[in-house]
C-alpha cells in the first residue's frame, strides 16, 4: 500500500537529459522530505538531491546546476538531469525520509 515507483531511466548519449520520476501510493509526498539516491557498480549508494516539505533543496556537488529536484504534485517528486555525462551513470532511487526506498530505475550514459 504505501509504495515508491521510479520511472524515466534509460540510455542517454553524453550531454543528453534525462527526466526522472517518483511517485508515491498510499501517503501524500509533500508530508515529507524526499530525496534521490544513484548507486554505480562497485560503488556505495549516494545522496544525489534532496527536497524539504517546505521546499528547501540540496545537490551534490557533482550534479550543482545540472539536476533539479521538484515536487510536480502530492504524489510525484521529479529529478531533472540536464548535460549528461558518463560518471552519472548509476541506478538511482527515489527515498521517503527516512524509512521507504524505491526499487530504482537504470541512468546509462554512453556513446
């Protein structure tokens, strides 16, 4: 019942964009803070972009100016990710603070 779904993953040439999106079932997004996470291979799972409920959004440093995190409504919270490059890709998760995670969804970006 209460439920995370990522969407939007793919392969994208370097430079490309990518929209992601989280939609949430059985509770209202904006009650929490909701965050992304990406895992590579090999590689620990890390903090990507973070919302608040009252709006207030943090970034890693390697994706300042390139992704956005947005509330589209009570049940999707989206992730932007404009100018693409090889390193961003992972598989990225979409995460209720601090307790309910997404199954994630694939970011390939290659030539």
């Amino acid at each position: 019942q209460v439920q995370l779904v990522e969407s939007g993953g793919g392969l994208v040439q370097p430079g490309g964009s990518l929209r992601l999106s989280c939609t949430a079932s059985g509770f209202t997004l904006s009650s929490y803070s909701m965050s992304w996470y990406r895992q590579a291979p090999g590689k620990e799972r890390e903090l990507v972009a973070s919302i608040s409920g009252g709006g207030i959004t943090n970034y890693a440093n390697s994706v300042k100016g390139r992704f956005t995190i947005s509330r589209i409504n009570a049940k999707m919270v989206s992730l932007q990710m404009n100018s693409l490059q090889p390193e961003d890709t992972a598989v990225y998760y979409c995460r209720r603070n601090v307790d309910l995670w997404g199954q994630g969804t694939q970011v390939t970006v290659s030539s």
